[in-house]
C-alpha cells in the first residue's frame, strides 16, 4: 500500500457550469481520495448557493452522488466541507448559483493504493 499526500486542486472560482476540482488517479484501480476536505468562501455580497458531487468513475453528476445538496452560502461567509471517499477515477465536482461569487480551496487529502 502507498500513501501520497498531493495537492488535489488550486483555488478555484466556482461558475454555474458543474466543475470538475478533482479527478483520482484510475493507474492503480485501487487507489482511493479519503479524509478531503474543502473551504468554500462566498466573496458575493449577496447569498448564493452551492452544489457538490462525488461522482465514481464513468458517471455523471446527479441526486445519488450528491454530497453537498444545495448549501446556502451568506454574503461574505465561508464553512469547511468534508468530502466523501471517493474511488478511482472518480471525480469531485461542484456548481455554483452566481458565476465568480464562491472560491473552493483544498484543505486536505490523502490517495490509497
């Protein structure tokens, strides 16, 4: 078993197009994102809202990979969001009501293979 701890993704300025912040390596097919954790912050000074998926590999984002459903973000606000575990090949996504109004930093994450 190897453990890597890589930056899974730069800050990055959420739109209302779904982005893809992250996809886990499919090279090996065990290898898995466990113990994530992001920081969104809503630099709007009006309330917005954001969506995230744990997609598995292959898949697309919809109800069942649904891990953040629609949180309301307060103008000028921020809050940490433990991401699930997600597979190989799998991908975190996320959607956000206004364009430019939420960053998403990593906090942390670990790959197992």
């Amino acid at each position: 078993m190897s453990l890597a701890v890589p930056l899974l993704f730069s800050p990055t300025m959420l739109t209302t197009g779904t982005t893809t912040l992250y996809t886990v390596p499919s090279t090996a097919t065990t290898t898995v994102l466990v113990n994530a954790a992001a920081h969104l912050t809503n630099t709007a000074t009006s309330a917005v809202s954001v969506t995230m998926y744990a997609v598995p590999s292959g898949g697309s984002p919809t109800v069942t990979n649904m891990c953040l459903p629609s949180q309301t973000m307060g103008a000028n606000s921020f809050f940490d969001f433990n991401v699930p575990v997600i597979g190989a090949g799998g991908t975190l996504r996320a959607v956000c009501s206004a364009n430019t109004s939420v960053n998403v930093q990593e906090l942390s994450g670990v790959l197992y293979s």
